[in-house]
C-alpha cells in the first residue's frame, strides 16, 4: 500500500513539473511575440466566431440568459479588439410560441461607405428584399451551440463582469495550462520525457486553437483529458471529459462514440461467453456512459424551449462538389489537415514497420497491461474518417481566421495521440538493433518538429502572414519562384 502511494505521489509531482514546463515554454514566446505584433497586442478573439462566442459568455456570465440582442447593442462585449464596432449578429429571431425563426442576416446586412471596407467603420442595414415577419422587439438566440461560452461563463464569471481588458488573455493562458495538463498526464514510457511531451502537444493544430476563443481549443482539452483518463482506468474523469466534448459541439458524436467504444474494449468482462462479457463491461460503464450524454439532452431541451423544436447547430447544405472538398480536407494548402500535422502520417508509417503485436507488453505502474487499448487507435481513425465524409459532404465556411478544417481538428489529435501513445509501446518492445530504433525515433521527430513548425507559427503571427497555409506550401512556393 505504501509503494502504491508513493507511486502515485511520484507520478503527480512529476506531472505537475511537466505541466509547468509545458505552460512556460509555449506561454512566454507567444504571449511576447504577439505583444509585438503591430496589429494586435496580446491573445484575445481576434476574427471569425470568437468574438461572438465570448459575446455569448458575457451573456451567460451578466444577463444569465442567450438572449444577445442588447449584448449586440452595446457593441462592448464582443472582446476589447471589437469594443465600439457593429458586428453582423450571428443569432436567429426567435419566437417560441409562434415557431418563428429568421436568420439574422436574412433581415439584416453589414455595410461599410469605404473601399475597400474598413471592419472598424460598419454599419447595419435592413435588407431591401426582406419580405419576412416584422423582427422588432423580437429576442435573438446565438447562431452557435451555447457549450463553450456556458463553460466559460461558469468558470470566469466573476472575471467576465469586471469588463477588464486582460480577461481575455486570462482565459486562454488557462486553456493553455490545462491542454499542457492533459498532455502531461498521459502515460507514456519511451516518449515521456517532457521534450518529447512538448512536441507531442505541439505536433496538432490544437495547440493553435488553445490561444483562440473557438470551441476546438475546449475539445482539445476534453480529449487529452479523455484519453488520459481512459488508460488510467479514471472513468469518473473520462465520463466528464466526453461531457464536456459533447457540451462543446453537437458534431462531435462520433468521436465521443469511439471513446466510449475503447474504453468498453479495454473493460475486463471476466471468464465467459464473448457476449456474456460484453454485457458485463457494459453494465460496469453504463452510468458513466449515462453521464456523459447529459449535456446531449440538456442541448436538446434548450432548443426545445428556444426554438420550439429541435435544431442542430451544425450547417445542413449539402456540397456541391464533394470529392474535390474531401481532398482539400486531407491534402489542401489551406486546409488540409495532414499537411498540417505530417506526424500523422508517419506515425501511420512506423507502426506498420513496428516489430509484431506481442513482441512488447507494456507495462506501468499506474496502469498495467495497456495494450487491452489496442483498440483505440482504429476507433479514433474511424472516427476520423467518418467526421472527414461528413465534412466532405456539406458545405461550410473556414470560419474566421483558422487553420485547417476546424470540425476536423478534434478527430485528428484524437487520432495523432491515439497513434503516439501505440507507437510509445512499440518502441518499448523493439528488440530489433539499437540503430533501426534510434532511426525510427528520428523520423518521428522529424515528422514532430514539422508539424510544431506549423503550430508555432500560427500561434505567434496569426495575420502576419495570413494563416491558413502551413509554413512548408509557402517555403517551396518561395524556392519555386526564386528558381
């Protein structure tokens, strides 16, 4: 019992080191390098749908309700980049006992006398072509899913009603310090040193996302978290964290499925029938598995009560060109996620020239026999194949100033970590000559370092240059034209 305990006091002074080192290294370069930016001084919501998420935590935090149409009109609660300037609204007018719901910008548009238009001088215009009901008086429901911002009102409301201007960097200093929590506690052997760590965390776009106000900087957190938690055996932590991944956007069932289906694979269901331990394990997760799909039905109750029916908050309209989307989802300058994050690929490529399955059984002290997770890293493929069809199928917008395809970055850490920590226990029980491992340890690292390229890039400029275009595309286009 003593040797357990100490075990586990071990474990958290070494996490909590790793933690703070995670957060130091990333939070002080970007929090000076943007600090040095013309354009902006320090992380805050800058473009897109940030200010109108931190608009509805402002809501949430000093009316208590999502009613944003006097949040709007006071033109400074959409962050202090924005504060004074007329935002389109990305809300619907609503009236639930009639079942009436209009677009905003059906009834109203953003214009501006200037050319190009100046976004700090614009004004908001009745359409000349609406011919819908009169919209006066009427409330407005955010366009938006209310997760993130109800998480963010809950956690800093005090902080959100002071209406002082380093809130911002606060919040997602926070995010930041948990995502680096979160990837500090995963259990890992040959790659848990916290060098290692450090690139892990910075090898996806979430580590871009964690120093914006879009929802995939809370998905990252709530999938690090979930993940961890899972190969700890921690099912009160992994129930809350799917919670929290589902509270946060409505299209990331299918992941939050493939969680639960790892987790249920790695459950020992004792001797028996197949089916008989199956029905086992999942009575032994049925409540947490309860749990987690709260925040489903509390969405579905608020839509219910605002809308007077059910409605998704995610885009229905269907892609007209669904084959070209999908490779620009993979493969796009822009967008692609595998050209952001090439860890993926080649982690793919190294765990098919691993040694085979059994030749190393992991082992640690915290979690033992860990490879009865086999199964998680072909469920978060597959749920990341499935989210890329889905995707591939509607049409969308970028969003705001992103990178890569948003809806898809959830997946894709999921899926890059899944693979890390499979890969982790392959190194661990090469046998094969020192050089061969050392040599697949190298490309992986290589493959790391140019995905952090990325990452930090984003992170530190984000309009100077544009991001949306990983630092690789502009360096060959760069030697292309100097040839």
């Amino acid at each position: 019992m003593k040797l357990r305990v100490g075990a586990a006091v071990s474990d958290g002074w070494r996490v909590l080191a790793t933690s703070l080192f995670l957060f130091a290294t990333l939070a002080l370069p970007v929090l000076y390098l943007q600090n040095c930016s013309p354009r902006y001084r320090a992380p805050g919501a800058i473009s897109g749908d940030e200010p109108h998420y931190l608009l509805m935590a402002q809501s949430l935090a000093r009316d208590f309700d999502l009613d944003l149409a006097n949040n709007y009109a006071s033109k400074s609660q959409a962050g202090r980049y924005y504060a004074g300037i007329e935002l389109d609204h990305h809300t619907y007018f609503v009236d639930r006992k009639q079942r009436l719901r209009i677009a905003w910008d059906e009834a109203y548009e953003i214009k501006s006398n200037d050319d190009p238009p100046d976004w700090r001088r614009l004004r908001i215009e009745r359409r000349a072509d609406y011919r819908g009901p009169p919209t006066d008086g009427l409330a407005e429901a955010p366009l938006h899913s209310p997760g993130y911002p109800l998480l963010l009102a809950a956690t800093f409301g005090p902080l959100l009603r002071l209406a002082w201007s380093g809130t911002e960097t606060i919040i997602l200093l926070v995010q930041l310090a948990l995502f680096s929590w979160g990837v500090a506690r995963l259990p890992l052997q040959r790659l848990a040193a916290p060098v290692w760590r450090l690139l892990i965390l910075l090898s996806s776009l979430a580590a871009y996302y964690i120093f914006t106000f879009y929802t995939e900087s809370l998905s990252a957190i709530a999938i690090t978290f979930a993940i961890g938690a899972m190969l700890r055996r921690q099912r009160w932590l992994l129930a809350v964290s799917i919670a929290a991944l589902c509270l946060t956007k409505d299209s990331s069932w299918p992941l939050a499925a493939a969680l639960w289906l790892a987790a249920l694979a790695a459950e020992d269901g004792g001797a028996g029938h197949y089916l008989l331990r199956g029905l086992r394990r999942l009575r032994s997760l049925l409540p947490y598995i309860a749990l987690s799909s709260a925040p489903v039905a509390l969405l579905a109750l608020w839509n219910s009560w605002t809308f007077g029916e059910w409605k998704t908050q995610s885009s229905l309209n269907w892609s007209s060109h669904p084959a070209a989307q999908a490779l620009e989802l993979l493969v796009g300058a822009r967008h692609g996620a595998l050209i952001f994050s090439p860890v993926v690929l080649a982690a793919l490529l190294l765990l098919w020239q691993s040694p085979g399955r059994n030749a190393g059984q992991l082992t640690m002290q915290l979690r033992p026999n860990v490879d009865r997770h086999a199964y998680l890293a072909p469920l978060m493929g597959l749920a990341f194949l499935l989210q890329w069809l889905l995707a591939s199928l509607i049409s969308h917008g970028i969003g705001g100033d992103s990178a890569g395809y948003r809806t898809l970055c959830p997946q894709l850490l999921a899926l890059m970590l899944a693979l890390i920590l499979r890969l982790d226990q392959s190194f661990v029980g090469d046998r094969r000559r020192p050089a061969i491992v050392q040599a697949r340890l190298a490309l992986l690292a290589l493959a790391m370092l140019l995905s952090a390229g990325n990452s930090l890039d984003l992170m530190t400029h984000r309009f100077e240059p544009p991001p949306g275009t990983a630092w690789m595309i502009r360096l060959i286009s760069a030697l292309a034209q100097w040839r």
